[in-house]
C-alpha cells in the first residue's frame, strides 16, 4: 500500500514568535480509482445521500448489472457481508483511517482478512438489499475512520463517509449527476 501522509500541527518560530503550520484533520486520499474496468464509462449521482455516490454505467445503464468490480485502492478486506438493506457489502481498509464500502453487490469475491490490489476483482455490481428498489447500480461510499474504531460507519447520514475522489477529481455536492466519468483503474 502507498502511504500517505497529512500535514501534522508544527510551530515554527517568526521574530523570536511561535506561529501555527497548517493543520489537517485527516490525510489527503491520492490514488483512488472508480471501482470499474479501465476505460469503462459511468454515470456518478450523489441524490440526497451526498457526498455517498450511486454508480451505473453509460451511456444508457445496461450493463450495469454484473459488471465487474475492482478495488478503487489496494487494502484489506475488513467486512464482507449479507444486510437485509445493503444487499452484498464488502468494506475495505487502505490504511491511513480510509475505507471504501460497496453496497447492493450481486456477489462478493473476497472475504474479510484478504489483502487485495488496487484493480482486483472484489465482486459484481447487483441489485441485492431493499435500500437497492430492485434497481442495478453500485452504492459506493468513501469514509474515514474518525473516531478511531478500526472502520468507517457507511449507510446514513450522519456515517464518516467524506467525499469521493477518484484519479484526483472530487465528487461530492447535493444531488449532483457526472455523465461518462471513465475509470482510469488500469
């Protein structure tokens, strides 16, 4: 895994005066790729559960159910998973407090405890849970483990998911739609 680094609280001595250094309350996330086959296109909607992002693909959603799923980032498996709602759930953790969750799977690949490389096989997008309205898509969510409990919550609004990016662009705003966003997971 490629280790990222915040920028820590510093002092720094000005005219024989403390000052402080720009602080972050959590480390920049880099290397974040859509979770789909390099080159395929898909539209990204935040609706009214931003900054988590409902995935189909393009140009019209077919193909959406049973496409292949890849991890957006190398990490370990720390939650794969049946809930009623979600459907299949598989969570990963990629160190630094980030995890990635995808919800309403047709089926996962991997199990809790496997080490995975960005763009490995994980499962398939699907239409499983109630929260999915029978509808194909991929439920993703970006989090971070604010309070320090070894996961990232995922699922309401008041989880620690934070906004998405994915090849160094942010998606995140209230009901906000992105056409053709194609995965440079290669």
């Amino acid at each position: 895994m490629k280790k990222r680094t915040g920028i820590l609280l510093g002092m720094i001595l000005v005219a024989g005066t403390a000052a402080p250094v720009a602080s972050a309350a959590e480390p920049q996330a880099t290397n974040f790729q859509l979770p789909f086959a390099c080159g395929d296109a898909w539209r990204l909607d935040t609706w009214g559960h931003n900054p988590a992002l409902d995935m189909v693909h393009e140009p019209d959603q077919h193909g959406t159910e049973g496409a292949l799923l890849i991890a957006s980032e190398a990490g370990t498996v720390n939650m794969s998973f049946w809930h009623d709602n979600a459907g299949n759930v598989v969570q990963i953790n990629h160190g630094d407090g980030y995890y990635t969750t995808y919800i309403h799977m047709q089926s996962r690949s991997v199990n809790v405890g496997d080490t995975v490389a960005q763009g490995q096989e994980i499962g398939f997008v699907g239409r499983t849970g109630a929260g999915s309205n029978d509808h194909p898509h991929l439920h993703f969510e970006l989090g971070f483990d604010a309070d320090g409990d070894g996961q990232a919550s995922w699922g309401k609004a008041d989880s620690e998911r934070v906004n998405a990016s994915f090849n160094g662009v942010e998606y995140a705003g209230a009901s906000q739609t992105w056409r053709n966003v194609v995965s440079n997971n290669c």
